[in-house]
C-alpha cells in the first residue's frame, strides 16, 4: 500500500484532491473561516512525508488558511530544505526554510523573515536580525503531550524507513521501541515522537519534533545518505545547542536500547524557548502581513484552480 501511495502520491488529480480537500477544511473551521487570511505558500508536495506537510499544518493552527501554490504564484516558501529551489526573481517571503547544503544562494528580490538556522542564514547573506528556527519547533505549542508509551523511538528518513539494521534492531525489542513512520500525517507522527521517552532519527524533523517537547534525541547517518550530508541537521543544532555541541553518533545494530538512549540528550531548554518565541513572532508578521486577503469562496477556489501543478 505504501508503495502504490508513493508512486501516485505526485499525481496531478492526487495533488489537487489535497488542495481542495485543505481549502474545504479551512472553510468549515469557524475559528479560521471567514477571518483568517490566505496565503499562497510553497511547501514539498512530491512525497508523503509529515516534515514537507508541517507547512500548512502549523499555518492553519495559527489562524491562517493554506493554499499550496508552486512558483512564481507562491508568495511564501515554508518548512524543509527548500531554498534552493526558490527562482532568483522571487519576491515573496521565506518563512522557516533552509537550505539543503551550505552551497551559497543569491536571491536579491526575496524577503526573508526566518530561516532554518545560522548555516542558512550566512549562505543566503541574510541580516542577522532575521528569526532563527525550523517552525517544527512550534509542534509542542499545538499538541499537548500525550502518555510515554515507548522508552525509544526512532524515526527513520523516508529513504531509511526499510533499512534492515533499524528494523532488526526494533524487532528485537517490541515492547521498548517502536518505528515511527514519517509518511504519516503530521498530527500522527507528531503524536508518536512525543509518546516517546528518547528519540533516535535519521530524519531533521524527528529530532526537532523531539526538542519542541524536550524529549532527549540524537541523530545519526546511514545509507543511502541524504543529500547534502549533516548540513541540515548542524543548522538546527546551531540554533538549539551552544557552540560546537552536536548529538550526532554512530548507530550499529548489536547496541542495546540502554546504549541507544545515552547517546539522546535534550537540546537546551533556554535556547529552545528563545527560539519558540521569536518562531510565534514570526507568525503574528505573517498574518499581519497577509491581514487583507480576503478568504471568500471564490478567492479560496479561485487559488485553487489558478495554481500550476
């Protein structure tokens, strides 16, 4: 099943199903339809994946409708690595991006108000004034944490949701570790990663899910590696560690769950926080910024339809 939702999961009708269905939720929230504002934003929608949906997931918890547009529609770019996607000739705002390597970016026209971490910042020249922070870090602000039901979760990148040695390892502790799959919906995965007591990932958001709850975490890299190597995940340590910190360890699959979770620690609280509070900061700009896009019917539908796919 997960397979046949992959290879179809780009489909034009597929794509646009999804849209609509986002709209139509929108339309029957009272609390969003008929005052909160619109927002044509860019996010990844090639693949199921929770990190790439975190976009309209946290827009439309802080009072703003989504609507997924692709470039030069798009008048904001969200969560993931995707500034290096972004046309030169963009004028609209980065909110939360990064980038997928440190390869320097020039975008003259785009405004930028928050960015993954430093790492991202420095590679597209942005003023250090701007807000430092993936906008996952916003999840434990939206969902309360539920019961520890696991000792150690791990959150495998898509690429490695079948790699043996994970899965070996987790069926020889069935009652300590569950596998937490990212091509689930945000709410589910989000759920799942604070039910743990320690989370091991080879996927960003599932360790800055982790540090949003403050849920000790470590990462580590298996094959096939991800493009771009640990670029993305030193940009988020910058933000959420001191100087030269890093979780990063080597994963084998003979450890045992006890040596797995001491290599997790809890990213620090303060810089955490400081992050969380100039990430809402940002938000209250995005809605003031978008405050006059009516959400009528034909505005919301007209969005729709008007965008390319």
């Amino acid at each position: 099943m997960r397979k046949f939702i992959d290879r179809n999961y780009s489909r034009a009708s597929w794509r646009r199903t999804r849209s609509a269905l986002s709209i139509a939720l929108s339309m029957c929230d009272s609390t969003l339809y008929p005052r909160a504002p619109l927002i044509e934003a860019y996010w990844w929608d090639g693949h199921p994946n929770f990190g790439d949906a975190l976009t309209p997931w946290l827009l439309r918890r802080r009072g703003i409708i989504p609507v997924h547009a692709e470039f030069p529609r798009a008048k904001v770019v969200g969560v993931g690595s995707l500034i290096q996607f972004i046309p030169a000739a963009f004028t609209g705002l980065i909110w939360g991006s990064g980038l997928i390597s440190d390869a320097p970016v020039d975008l003259p026209r785009t405004e930028v108000l928050a960015v993954r971490g430093p790492l991202t910042r420095e590679a597209i020249g942005a003023v250090d004034s701007v807000v430092l922070g993936d906008p996952g870090l916003l999840a434990s602000r939206m969902l309360p944490r539920p019961r520890v039901r696991y000792r150690l979760g791990i959150v495998p990148h898509g690429s490695h949701f079948e790699n043996s040695a994970i899965a070996d390892f987790a069926a020889q502790h069935p009652a300590e570790v569950t596998v937490i799959d990212v091509a689930r919906s945000p709410t589910s995965v989000i759920r799942e990663i604070a039910s743990c007591a320690a989370i091991v990932s080879t996927s960003l958001h599932g360790v800055i899910i982790a540090d949003s709850y403050g849920i000790p975490a470590c990462w580590t890299m298996v094959n096939p590696l991800l493009i771009g190597g640990d670029f993305k995940f030193l940009d988020h340590e910058a933000v959420v560690n001191p100087p030269g910190r890093t979780r990063r360890f080597t994963f084998a699959p003979d450890m045992t769950v006890d040596q797995l979770m001491h290599n997790a620690t809890r990213a620090d609280p303060d810089r955490v926080s400081a992050a969380i509070r100039d990430l809402e900061r940002s938000v209250a700009e995005l809605r003031l910024r978008f405050a006059s896009n009516s959400t009528s019917p034909l505005r919301s539908w007209e969005a729709l339809v008007a965008r390319k796919v």
